[in-house]
C-alpha cells in the first residue's frame, strides 16, 4: 500500500501503542475456499525480533483455525 511521506509513521514505540490500543486485526489466509478474512484479537509482543511479533488467537468454534493450519499462505511477514 502507497502512504505518502508525510503521512507514514515509522517510530516503533507509536506503532506498537496504536497496536496496544486498537488490538483488533484481520487475519487474511488464502486456503481451498480462497481468501477470507477474520477479525482476530492479537497481542504485541514488542520484544520478539526487529519490529516484535503479533500474537492472535482464534476460538476452535472458528473454522479458521483449520483453514489455517492447511492454508497455502496468510498475509503476514515472516520473521
């Protein structure tokens, strides 16, 4: 996604307070049924690497978790 300079916010310690305040995120999978997209709550976990690690949780209730563990690819970066 383009964000133009002036409105971009590279400053860790703001992005991981915006994370902790709004701590719902989608989780974007692409699996046999294709590409579906579930809000999940995450957790920050500022320590874990360079820019910290999301941490989400999905209820077994979700057919999300299935889909994940047999998905081809989620949207995410590895660390």
């Amino acid at each position: 996604m383009y964000v133009p300079p002036h409105f971009a916010e590279t400053r860790a310690d703001r992005l991981h307070a915006l994370i902790a305040a709004h701590p719902l995120g989608a989780l974007v999978t692409l699996g046999a049924s294709g590409l579906t997209a579930n809000h999940t709550p995450f957790l920050l976990d500022p320590a874990a690497g360079a820019h910290g690690r999301l941490i989400g949780h999905v209820a077994r209730n979700n057919p999300v978790w299935e889909e994940v563990r047999d998905a081809q690819s989620t949207l995410g970066e590895p660390d």
